[in-house]
C-alpha cells in the first residue's frame, strides 16, 4: 500500500512539475532565444583559414533602442559550451542580453565542432579529420577569424573581448602571440580564467592521474566528445523537471564544475525555473582531442600547445615538446574574475595568470561561486555584471 502511494505521489508531483514548469526556452536555439526574449537577431557565416564555417549570432541593440552606442563586443563561450551560454538564464541575468540593452552591440561567437559550428569546406563530421582539432586551432584560427570579420562588418577599430573557460584560454594564449590581434582589443573581460589547469578538482581533477592518454582516447574517440541531442533534451525537459530529481541533475553538474546549489534560480519551494532550461543547452559539443589537450595540460602543469609525442612534435614545432604559451607578453588590458569554489579554473591556478599578466586592470573573487556561475548564477547580475559593465565604460 505505502509502495503504490509512494508512486502514485511521485507521478502526480512529476505531472504538475510538467504542467506550470515545461519550459518552450529548452528546446529553442540561439536565433529563436534572442527573438523570444524580444532583442533584435542575426546570423553571420565566419571561415576560418583551415576551412571551418562558424555561425555566430548578433544581437545588434538592445530592446529599447534602435542602435548600439557603446561599441562592440564579442562573446565568446567555454568547453562544450555555445553562444546559448549566454542566453539562457532570465534576462537579468543573461550576458548578452544585458550588454545588448546597456548599448552595446553583442556578437556571440560559436567554435568550430559545436551544434552551430558544424561546417567544413572539405570534410564532414562523419570523418575523423573534421575533428583533428583542440583549443589550439581555435586560439590559432577561430578567434582572429571571428573578431577580423567583426572589426569588418561594423567598420570598429576595436572590440571588447569577454571570454568564459576556455575563452578565456584561446585569448590568453593567441593574444600573447598574435600582437596584430591583441591591438585590435580594447579590453579583455576574463571570466573564470584558465591557462594552466593543474590544479583542477571535482570529477575531473580525480580520475587524470589513473587515466593515461591512450586510455583517454580509447574512451573518447576521435570525433564529438558529446553533443546536444534530443536524449539530452528530453533529459532536461522531463527528468529535471521534477524536484527531487533537479538536486541529481545540479549534482551532476556540480561534481565538474564545483558546489553552488545556493546560486541556482529558484522558483518556489519545489522547482528550480531554470534547471530544465540549463541543462537542455549544457553540452553543446567538441572534439575529444579538445578534452585530451585539456588532460594533457593538467599533467604537464604547463600551458602548452597540443603534445604530439617527440617525434610528432619535431614534426610539427621542430622540436621534441610542444611549445609553450606565456601571458607575460599580453599587452591588452585584463579585467579578471574567479570563483573561490570553481573546480575547474581552480584558485592556484588563477593566480598563476595573476603573477604573469602584465596589464591586469581589475581583479575580483566571487565567494562559493563555481565555474557555471558565471553564466546561470542567480546573483550574476548584481555581483558581476554590474561590475563588467562599469569597467567597460573606462574604455568607451
């Protein structure tokens, strides 16, 4: 009897959960996420020199004008992540619609191997060269792609550059290289910065030491590390729907990205608004040499480009191992902020960029914020992007 009602509960609590929470927002993409949330939308195609098309989403103005005045900005995203990153929380609290009303013009930038980035002039994702790619080559080719073809198509001589995760690591290390592409940035936004990643925690940081490459790449393949898919959607629409099972899919998340469960968006009592939502757009996609870069670079303890091995490496960089990236030799200015509970873009690490950046113009630790608070924090308006956008207009 206590086993049937128990059910009878749980498939009653589950149909109310679809009934006032199934949220339109988690099957949408990017285009129909701006639209939706009323802001004015556009796609631009970007090729990349190796052949790559990467779609990018613009958001031109905010609601309330009919034009930018404050300059452009690219946005760019982390690992599986996408433009929708940036999207998906209320408007409040999502980046790029806050930067789009403050006056700015947003571009969203998607890299290659992502669900908007899935074009190639000479290969297609069912062939293992579509994927022969880390952050490397969007460090390499990606980024000054997208911000050339932005400076071109607004007629800007610079751009703010916000970067989250690994965005911020293809712009620490292309920019300390790439000195025509570092003039070309007015200021650098630095979110949950990483170049070296030794100090990673969570899920992550546990299983690099019993893991060897060859391993690695037994488990992951040579194509997509993962992608979204509808059993992803259906996931988020329908078991993140339900209370008790929200607190498993923020704990999944949690054990990568770091513990929060106190900066979620809370509804009532029983439902998270947005956990549906979150999930639904939470693993975009990447290549497993992507990952691999990142597991090679924790052992290493060093911020490096991709280790091919010592003959692979003669092959390619003419010498036995691989050459390394170093922040000192970034001349662009750098607003940094970093979450003291973040696995990901752990504190040691962080500081690694803070002793080697020489133009750092704001630094800033947000208490218990993990890697994803940035972007879905319930807070993130109030305590960081208030602060972003105060430090972006010292450089208008």
């Amino acid at each position: 009897m206590f086993r049937s009602s128990f059910f009878f509960t749980i498939i009653v609590f589950y149909f109310v959960a679809k009934a006032c929470c199934d949220d339109p927002e988690v099957y949408m993409n990017a285009t129909s996420l701006i639209v939706y949330n009323g802001f004015p939308e556009e796609n631009h195609y970007v090729e990349t020199k190796d052949g790559f098309i990467l779609n990018i989403q613009r958001i031109p103005h905010g609601r309330f004008a009919t034009k930018a005045t404050k300059g452009v900005v690219v946005v760019q995203h982390g690992l599986t992540g996408a433009s929708d990153d940036f999207l998906i929380n209320l408007i409040p609290g999502s980046l790029g619609f806050v930067l789009a009303d403050a006056g700015y013009d947003v571009w969203l930038s998607n890299s290659r191997g992502n669900v908007y980035s899935m074009t190639h002039k000479k290969y297609n994702p069912s062939q293992d060269e579509f994927w022969d790619w880390s952050w490397q080559e969007m460090a390499e080719y990606d980024l000054p792609a997208v911000i050339h073809y932005v400076l071109n198509t607004t007629n800007a001589t610079t751009v703010y550059y916000i970067g989250h995760s690994q965005g911020t690591m293809i712009a620490n290390a292309q920019f300390s290289v790439d000195k025509d592409l570092a003039s070309k940035i007015k200021l650098f936004i630095s979110m949950a910065p990483i170049a070296k990643v030794t100090h990673v925690r969570g899920l992550l940081g546990f299983i690099n030491p019993y893991v060897t490459q060859k391993e690695a790449e037994l488990v992951l393949g040579k194509k997509a590390f993962d992608q979204n898919s509808t059993l992803t959607k259906w996931y988020a629409d329908t078991f993140c729907t339900f209370l008790p099972a929200q607190y498993i899919c923020n704990g999944l998340s949690s054990i990568v990205m770091g513990w929060d469960r106190t900066n979620l968006n809370w509804a009532s009592l029983f439902f998270y608004t947005r956990i549906p939502v979150f999930t639904a757009h939470s693993n975009e996609g990447a290549s497993a040499k992507d990952i691999i870069h990142f597991l090679q670079g924790i052992k290493a303890d060093k911020f490096q480009k991709y280790d091919y091995g010592p003959d692979g490496n003669m092959k390619r960089y003419n010498q036995t191992t691989p050459p390394e990236y170093h922040p000192q030799n970034m001349a662009v200015p750098v607003a940094m902020f970093y979450g003291d509970n973040d696995f990901l873009a752990d504190r040691t690490d962080v500081q690694y960029l803070l002793d080697n950046l020489p133009n750092i113009v704001h630094q800033k630790e947000l208490p218990n914020w993990n890697h994803v608070d940035f972007i879905i924090g319930k807070d993130a308006h109030q305590l960081l992007y208030t602060d972003i956008l105060n430090i972006m207009s010292k450089y208008q």
